[in-house]
C-alpha cells in the first residue's frame, strides 16, 4: 500500500542528487513538509511545505534538535562526502562524515521521531573487488571496499541495516554512477563535458585532460535515480526493515565510450591526453551490477537514453561556461 509521509527530512539537500529531488517530492508528496539540511542551508526558495536548515550531521546535538524541532517521519540520507579521490586525501573526514554523521542521524530519528522510514544512500562502490567475479553483483554480493568512501559506505550500510527494529524502519539504496546537468566537475562526464565546453569558447587549449579510460562504469541519468527514491518512500513501508536495493541499468560502458561520445557532439578538434594526477592508486575495473529486486519489489527501471543524458550535460556546461 503506497503511503504519504508527513514531514520528509532530506540530508545533503543542496548536494547534486537532493537539490533535484525536493522538487521531484514537492511534486510527488505535495501535502507533505519538505526539510532540506545541509552544511550551508540549501537555496530553497521556503514556504508552508519548505524548510530549510543548516546542519553538520557529525554534530550530535545539532542533528538531535534538528530531529525533535521537525519530527520527520521519513528521512532520505543523502549527505556525503561522496568523491572518491578526495576519500584518498581525506579519509578521516570521509568517514567522520558518511559513518558518524549516519550513526547520529540514526540515534536521533530512533530517540526523538520513532516509527518513521530512514533510507540510506549507499553506493556501489562497497562491492569493490566482489566486481572482480565477473557476474552481476546482486543485493547479497559480499563488500570488498577499494577505497576510504567505499569502505565508509559500506561501514554506513551496514550500521543502517542493523538498525532496522519496530522503532526505525531502515532500508538502502546502493546506486551505481549518475549523471546529469549541474553535478560538479569533479565526476567524469561533468569533468569531460566542462572541458570541451570551455575549449569549444576558445577558454582552454584543445586538449582534454583524462583519467583511466579502461574503467567500466554502470552510469545512470539522476532522473532514474529521483524516480527511485520516489517510489521507495511510497512502498518503503511494505518491505521488511534492512531491505537493500541496487540502482543501476545492468550495462556498464567504458570511459572511453563516454569520451568518444562527447567527442562526437562537438564540432571542435579536441586532443586527449591523460594526466597522472587523474588516476587513481587503485579501482573498480568493470561495474557490472543486478537490478532485478528493485524491478520486481519497486517497478523500477532506468528509462532516459543515454545519449539524451550527454547531451543534456554538456548542453548545461556550454551554457553556464558561456563567456
Ligand atoms: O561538502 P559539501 O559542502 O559539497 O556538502 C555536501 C553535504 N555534506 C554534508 N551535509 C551535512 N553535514 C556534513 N557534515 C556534510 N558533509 C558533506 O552532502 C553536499 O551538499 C551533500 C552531498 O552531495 P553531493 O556531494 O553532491 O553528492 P550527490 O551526488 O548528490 O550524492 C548523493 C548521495 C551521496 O551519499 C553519495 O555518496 C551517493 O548519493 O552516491
Ligand atoms: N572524476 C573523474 N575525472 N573520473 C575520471 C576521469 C576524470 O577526468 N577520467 C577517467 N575517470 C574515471 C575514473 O577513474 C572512474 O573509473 C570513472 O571515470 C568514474 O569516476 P567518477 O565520475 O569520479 O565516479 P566514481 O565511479 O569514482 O564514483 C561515483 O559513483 C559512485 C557510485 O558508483 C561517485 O558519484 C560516488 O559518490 C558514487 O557512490
């Protein structure tokens, strides 16, 4: 049975993925309040449904009150550090925020707004090596971190899961890479696409600065994602507490696809060179992932065509690095 939570907590809500999912649940739970947290409050315009709030999620009494002011009965963790070679430079940050931010956002919501729905944005990234298998990784894969944000995730996921009782019901969401305008360029197809963008307006050389193009990447477009996180606060409560669901298409492609893809929405004549600082000490090759929980218990598939989703970022980077 579908239900509307009341008051819907969003962590990491001026993030990439949050910033676009309050305006999906707006429209989705339009009864339902919206709290946007974040380390800066988002810029959310606010409103009787809006709110907004500036929150560390490592500071345990700020995110205790937090929970007893708003009482969510629903919360979407999205809060992260979520870049993978910044895990590297930064690990004890990493896991401070993605392990002991969730864990005081667990003890809150379990002390202070019982009964509700906690769901958890884990990552792929917690299979790791467990890719190295050669077959699909399925919900029950075992985790095989590579990297500090890996194994934090997979820290996170697992404390969620535990935590599933009659008093919080948990559940996660493991999604494979996604994409779309506005990610920062930190991420490999906002990375290539705000290149080509600032050479194609005569801002930079014409040559794109690369990483490791042998990996295989499952890549998402963010708006599969929001539909996702959509319909698991629907039918969250119809599942068991601790139920994981993979997010991805099943169809890993090469980072040189998506170079050579971009490549060929451009007029300009680009050379590629790969730059040692964009490599990384070590990662997952191929990301092959199953999705067929998420189809089966959520009606989920991935539906945008990829050479929509390129398109559409690098559309958004001619524009926004228009001199
Ligand atoms: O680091 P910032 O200033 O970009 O802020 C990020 C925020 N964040 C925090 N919020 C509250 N307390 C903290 N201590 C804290 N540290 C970081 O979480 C950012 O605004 C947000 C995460 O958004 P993005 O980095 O844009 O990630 P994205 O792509 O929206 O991914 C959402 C979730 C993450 O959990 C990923 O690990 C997962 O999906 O793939
Ligand atoms: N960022 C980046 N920049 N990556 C590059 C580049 C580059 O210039 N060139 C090649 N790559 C390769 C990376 O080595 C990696 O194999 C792949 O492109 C994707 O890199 P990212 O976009 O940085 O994503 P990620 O796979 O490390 O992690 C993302 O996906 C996870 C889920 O699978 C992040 O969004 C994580 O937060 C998320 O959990």
């Amino acid at each position: 049975m579908p239900r509307t939570p009341r008051t819907i907590l969003i962590t990491g809500a001026a993030g990439f993925v949050g910033s676009r999912l309050a305006d999906r649940f707006a429209a989705d739970f339009p009864e339902a309040i919206l709290i946007g947290a974040d380390l800066s409050a988002p810029a959310w315009t606010e409103g009787p449904t809006r709110r907004t709030v500036a929150l560390d999620i490592t500071d345990e009494s700020a995110v205790r009150d937090c929970f007893r002011v708003h009482r969510p009965d629903c919360v979407v963790h999205l809060a992260a550090q979520s870049h993978v070679p910044t895990s590297y430079q930064k690990p004890v940050l990493t896991w401070q925020v993605n392990v002991i931010g969730t864990m005081q956002l667990l003890e809150a919501a379990r002390a202070e707004a019982p009964g509700g729905l906690f769901i958890f944005i884990s990552s792929s990234e917690v299979y790791g090596r467990e890719f190295n298998a050669g077959r699909p990784v399925t919900e029950l894969s075992h985790f095989a971190p590579m990297n500090p944000y890996a194994s934090s995730k997979a820290a996170a996921d697992a404390l969620v899961r535990d935590a599933a009782s009659e008093d919080l019901h948990t559940l996660v969401l493991r999604p494979f890479n996604h994409v779309g305008p506005g990610q920062r360029q930190d991420f490999v197809v906002s990375a290539f696409s705000s290149q080509i963008a600032r050479i194609e307006h005569g801002l930079q050389d014409p040559i794109l600065h690369v990483g490791n193009l042998d990996a295989q990447r499952d890549f998402l477009d963010v708006r599969d994602v929001l539909d996702a996180y959509v319909r698991v606060v629907h039918r969250g409560h119809d599942h068991p507490g601790g139920t994981v669901w993979n997010l991805c298409t099943g169809r890993p492609v090469t980072i040189q696809s998506v170079l050579d893809d971009l490549l060929a929405l451009s007029p300009a004549d680009i050379e590629v060179r790969i730059d040692p600082d964009r490599l990384r000490p070590s990662e997952v090759p191929v990301a092959l992932g199953d999705a067929s929980a998420a189809r089966a218990d959520l009606g989920w598939r991935p539906s945008t065509p990829w050479s929509k989703t390129l398109a559409g970022v690098l559309h958004y980077w001619r524009e926004y690095s228009r001199p």
